[in-house]
C-alpha cells in the first residue's frame, strides 16, 4: 500500500483541492478492489441524525467522508512537497520511498 494509515497526505482533486491532513483510515474493497482514505478535516459532510427517543433532539454531526486514493498525494517529510511513491528493497525488507527527495518514508 503505497498510503497507509498516518502519513500527511496533499489533496489534488476536487471541492478540497490544495489542503493537507493526516490520514485517519484507509479503506479497501476487497470485491473491486479500490482503495479511498479518510483525511482528518477534509471532505466533510453533514449527517442529521433523528431523535431516538421521545424528549431528545435531534442533531447534526459533521463526518469526514472517504476519498479515493488517487486523489490525494503524500507529502515529503524532507521537502514539505507532494511526491510519489516507490518501492526499494533494503536487505530482506522492502520499504516505501518518496520520488521527490529518495528517502525512505517511516
């Protein structure tokens, strides 16, 4: 997975086009196979939520909605950049590593 869960990621497309968050989740559908994140403070939506019982209000809860994972791009830890990812192998282990500067990303 070449986005995980933590990393500080750029959006590029849509209504949040150019803000920056932390990624909270990723999902995956394991049918289709597509992956989207939920980034902290983006892409938020309002859900109303009825009263559950009588004498209780109703209210309005604002949630981050997931994002399709081409949409977003990691964020260089070096050079504060947006920047791809690769992989190389170091030893028996095979790490992530950013396009822009070629560090390894933690």
């Amino acid at each position: 997975m070449k986005i995980k869960t933590g990393d500080k990621v750029k959006i590029i497309k849509g209504k949040d086009a150019g803000k920056d968050g932390k990624v909270v989740q990723v999902l995956t559908n394991k049918e289709t196979g597509k992956c989207s994140v939920v980034v902290d403070g983006v892409n938020i939506l309002k859900k109303h939520m009825r009263p559950r019982r009588q004498g209780e209000k109703g209210q309005v809860i604002e949630l981050p909605a997931p994002l399709s994972i081409s949409n977003v791009m990691l964020i260089d830890s070096k050079s504060g950049k947006p920047t791809r990812v690769g992989f190389k192998k170091e030893g028996d282990s095979k790490k992530r590593m950013a396009k822009v500067s070629g560090e390894f990303i933690e």
